[in-house]
C-alpha cells in the first residue's frame, strides 16, 4: 500500500495536499511522450511521491515504472514547480486533492519503451501541436508552458 493510500484510510475524503512529479520527455521534432492511464486520460509519465524521496527521485522510479525508461541524471533538468488552486483535483473515486508537481524535462533517451504497470494502458509520442483531447488539464497547461518557453530556450536543440 503506497503513502498517499495510507493516508487516504486515515483521513477519508478530506482534501489531501499531495506532492509529485512528472516529465515532459521530446524528441528534437516536438513530440512528446505521453502514457494512457487506467482511467482512460492521457497524461506526463510520473506520480506521486514516496517518503523520503526527492522530486527527481520520484520522477526517475515513476518514469521507469511506467515506461521503461531510465532518465541519464544529465538529461533530466527542472521546469518548473507547479502549486495552487488550478491544480485541484478529484481522483476518479471522488477524492479531492491539491497537487504540488514538479516538472522536468529530458531528451528521449536511447532506449526502449515498454509499457510497464498497471497504471498504462499505452504509451505515445504527440506533437505539440496536436495534443489529445483526453489529456489531463493540469499536463496541458505544463506541456503549453513548456510549449511557450521551452522551446524559446532552445531545450529541444539541446
């Protein structure tokens, strides 16, 4: 049983400030990759944050577990931290929450992907500009953030 799980037993449906991470792997040509949850949304591999763990720890373990991926440390920079009442959230079941995400960026590594857990029904590369309508509000406006001024910082000519 996870922390946040934990948690949710001893506090039932009051609303929960819950840390996590996420990461916006491109490729040069703007496309980003994108994982299929058991939901059924789209959305930045990532999750939430264990005891004891950094926000780049998180990211790290969440990504490979969802994508086989292993973020090389050089790769994997900062974002952004993202905070506040846009980021409300009701979980499928009801359970209200405020996420604290931080967000990274990586190049796609030279790897391949395997669709891991439970968690992922697919994984996909999108272009930027054609994103799916089914993603996440909160990874949409990461990605336009990222679209906005990522890009301007040349991140994927890096």
């Amino acid at each position: 049983m996870s922390y946040f799980q934990k948690m949710r037993e001893k506090v039932g449906k009051e609303t929960l400030l819950l840390p996590g991470a996420a990461v916006i792997i491109y490729t040069p040509d703007e496309h980003v990759l994108l994982q299929r949850r058991e939901e059924g949304t789209w959305g930045l591999p990532g999750g939430l944050m264990e005891p004891g763990e950094s926000f780049r720890e998180t990211v790290k373990r969440e990504t490979e577990e969802e994508t086989g991926l292993k973020l090389p440390e050089d790769d994997l920079h900062m974002f952004g931290t993202f905070t506040g009442e846009r980021y409300y959230v009701e979980a499928p079941n009801g359970d209200p929450y405020y996420a604290v995400s931080a967000v990274y960026t990586a190049p796609v590594p030279d790897q391949p992907l395997t669709e891991g857990d439970e968690e992922t029904l697919a994984l996909a590369w999108f272009q930027l500009s054609d994103l799916p309508e089914e993603l996440r509000d909160s990874h949409r406006h990461f990605l336009a953030q990222f679209q906005q001024y990522g890009v301007q910082k040349n991140l994927l000519d890096q």
